[in-house]
C-alpha cells in the first residue's frame, strides 16, 4: 500500500511507478534526509508534539537505518517512489508504527527542498574548495615563471610578449571570479524551506527556528509557497558552475594548444595523458580535451533547468523532479574536473626556452616602437603607418624588426635613433607595461601577493562554514 494510498481504488500502473519513481537517483539524498529528519524529530519532541519516548525511538530508528545505508546493507525500491518514502517505510519496519509521526508537520514538497538544500550547501563548499587547489597550483607555477616570455595572442596570431605568470594569473583572476560567486550565492542556498509544509505551511505549533539552528542555516523562507517552489538557488548553482567549465575549458584549450609539437610550450605529466592503440608515438592530453567536451553538458544541464521553469504556476509540479538529475551530474563533472586540473598544472613541465623563441621572433614589438614615435611627438596614426610599411619591408627581406640597421629605421623615419633597439628586446617590451594589471615584471609580482592574500581570505571563509 503506498503511504498515500488511502484515496486511490487500483495500485500504479507499473510502467507509471517506473516512469515518476526517482529513487534511481535521489537516493544520493539520504544522508541529507536522515540529517533533515533527525532534525525534525527532535523539534516535534521539544515541541510537545510527540511524546519524548516516541521522539527517543524514531531517532534511534533513523539512527539504525543511517548506519544500515552506510554498510550498504538497503536496498531502496523503485514502487516506494523516492528517498523520503523509502526511508519512511525502512523507519516503519525498523520501530513499527510510531515511525509514520515523523511525518508530522511536514510534506515531502518542503522536505525535497530541505534535502537539496542541504546538498547545494555542501557542494557549493566543495566548489570552493576545489577551485582553491586550482588557483594553488597556478599561483605555484606563476611564481616559477615570472621571467617566462612567450608570445601573448590575439585572433591565435602572435600579439606581444607577456609573462607566463601574467598569463597563469589571467586564469586565477577567472577562478577567483567564480569563487566569490559561489560565496555569494552560499547565503541564497542557506535558507531553510522546512515547515512550509505542502504549500501553506502546517497548523502543527512547530519551531522552525530551533531546526535551522539545528542544521546549521542562518536564515528562513518567510513563504511557504515560495520555499516549496524555489528553485533559484539551484539555476544560480548551475549557472556558477557552468562559468567556472568554461574557464577550465579556455584552460584546458591552451594546454592543448601549448603541448603540441606546432607550440612545443608545454609538456603534460604522463599521468595525465593517454596514448593510441595505433600509433606508438602519441601522447594526448585526454583530460583537457574531456574537461573542454564535458562543458557543454554542465551547460546543458543549466538550460534544461530554465527551460523547466519557465512555465511553472506556483507551488510544486512534479515537473521540479527534473531538477534534480542535472545537478548531481554536475556536481559529479565538475569536482572531478577541478581534481584533475590541479595536479596536472602542479605536473606540467613549461618549456621557456621555446617560449621565449617564439616571443623573439615575428613582430610583438611593432606596438612599442609605434609608441617610441608617438613619445617622439609623431601622430600615433603616422607611427603606425610607419611600423606598419617596416613590417612589410621586413617580411619582403626576410628579416625581424630586431635584425634591421638603424639606417634602415631612418629611411622610414627620421625620428628613429639608437635607442630603439632597447626598446624592442622582449623584456622592455614587457615592463614597458608598468602599469596596474600589466606584464611588467614588479607589477606581476605585486600581482602574485595578491592573489595570495585572496587565497588566504578564501580559506578563512571555508574555515568559518566548516
């Protein structure tokens, strides 16, 4: 009999408990369950509204079913529907009757939202704590590689010479970004919907207060329709993590890029890469490329929320199931992208000599010498008109702007003397960007202490919620 089968005449056609049953997932729950519902036990007894022996049982029956649940002794069942109603019926036969009043004053639309809720809150710290390793582990080799230059890139074309600690800290500004999102959104998710009941709240004298003291939420939905039915904080969970896959994507496409026997910047730990079952000399950098593959299912999984959304009449529909699958995938594909991400920048093997090759070659001075006309009070218009018929002279000649007389500079422009060729070695080009954010060397170490710094406030923020 199911334990809202009072009203109906006929059992659930099979295929329509198989088709609405989401114990096949929402079992990931349990833990969050029983913690809501040893919570919610406590509060009915302290409230009066059972008997303090009857509280004492189903705690410990809750209690025996949790230890049960961890030595993988229960097996849930689909015809039970979901997590609550499966551990209700376990808590039944584990403590007999007594066990359907922990029910009492609540439904399981408030209850859900409780266990997500829980769920979110935990993973969001998880988050946190794996974009730290990350952005750890570029912090590490940026300080490694504060006189690394290599080319920087616009279009995929050689722009100007950087520091590659200026370019690692690019991503940690990303990772630290999406850091303060998930902090952000940490408070919206630490909300506590139970004791909204079904949809109006419940005539149960409870204390909401003392469950989310319990449970560690600092504050309440103060409505009830809007606790059963929010999903916010969930499309905001998703939406964070699916920005922090895309900076692990433009990441991971860069290592790719970098290990390439074209960029030769980089080489990837062995650990981190897989080779082919036809060609002996491969080494591919797998896990870059399934991290840059397996953004678009995190993002999908954000869409796909939205779109449930969007047309729901308030309260719960059972259409909000669907919001479920999504995020546990997510959850799954995104703290295993971030621990594998971390070690394997902490591996990776930079190849400076070859960076600093390519920074040499080409033209990523042209800028700068279009700035030593400016400076010398040409138009910058002109300057650059001037760079630019240099930098077709040279490619006719087949030469570099390094490797030009200052004769040769002359004939372009008078203005020319022979302190140009201090500005256009790679390391003036770079701290001739001395200002805050540039490439210059004392800049991108002022950068490094404060990345450092924010590091350090990021773990005391973890420190104070767990």
């Amino acid at each position: 009999m199911k334990l809202w089968g009072g009203r109906f005449t006929k059992p659930t056609n099979q295929l329509v408990e198989e088709y609405t049953a989401s114990i096949d997932f929402d079992h990931i729950l349990v833990e969050e369950d029983i913690r809501g519902s040893l919570a919610h036990v406590k509060m009915l007894g302290a409230c009066g509204i059972l008997q303090a022996n009857e509280a004492e049982t189903i705690t410990a029956g809750l209690e025996k079913i949790r230890e049960r649940v961890r030595a993988g002794e229960v097996q849930f069942s689909v015809s039970l529907e979901d997590i609550h109603m499966n551990i209700e019926h376990l808590l039944i036969e584990e403590v007999g009757p007594v066990g359907g009043k922990l029910h009492t004053g609540r439904s399981r639309n408030d209850q859900v939202a409780l266990d997500m809720h829980l769920y979110v809150r935990a993973r969001t710290v998880e988050m946190i704590q794996g974009l730290l390793q990350v952005r750890k582990a570029l912090c590490k080799q940026a300080e490694a590689h504060v006189d690394t230059l290599l080319p920087g890139y616009t279009h995929l074309q050689r722009a100007q010479p950087v520091r590659l600690a200026h370019q690692l800290l690019a991503y940690v500004e990303m990772f630290e970004r999406d850091t303060e999102r998930f902090i952000d959104s940490y408070k919206r998710v630490n909300t506590m919907p139970l004791g909204a009941g079904a949809i109006a709240g419940t005539p149960f004298p409870i204390e909401r207060e003392q469950v989310a003291a319990e449970l560690g939420f600092d504050r309440l939905y103060e409505n009830s329709m809007d606790a059963v039915s929010d999903r916010d904080y969930l499309v905001e969970f998703l939406a964070n993590a699916s920005l922090v896959m895309v900076h692990l994507s433009r990441l991971s496409e860069e290592l790719i890029l970098w290990s390439s026997e074209e960029f030769g910047y980089v080489e990837l730990d062995d650990a981190f890469c897989t080779g082919s079952s036809m060609m002996p000399q491969k080494k591919n950098p797998d896990v870059p490329e399934l991290i840059r593959g397996k953004t678009g299912r995190v993002m999908g999984h954000w869409v796909a929320l939205m779109t449930t959304l969007k047309a729901l009449p308030l309260t719960y529909n059972k259409d909000m199931q669907e919001d479920k699958e999504g995020v546990f995938d997510t959850v799954a594909t995104l703290i295993g992208a971030l621990a594998l991400t971390a070690p394997m920048l902490a591996g990776m093997t930079v190849k400076a000599e070859r960076m600093r090759q390519h920074a040499e070659e080409g033209f990523a001075a042209a800028t700068d010498v279009a700035d030593y006309l400016a400076a010398k009070g040409v138009p910058f218009r002109e300057a650059h008109a001037v760079v630019g018929r240099l930098v077709l002279h040279c490619l006719q000649e087949g030469t570099t702007l390094s490797g030009l007389s200052l004769q040769v500079y002359r004939d372009f422009h008078p203005s020319f003397s022979a302190d140009i060729f201090e500005k256009i070695g790679v390391e003036a080009v770079a701290d001739a960007r001395d200002v805050r954010g540039g490439t210059a060397r004392n800049r991108v170490l002022d950068a490094l202490e404060l990345k450092k710094k924010q590091m350090v406030e990021t773990k005391t923020w973890l420190d104070t919620v767990y």
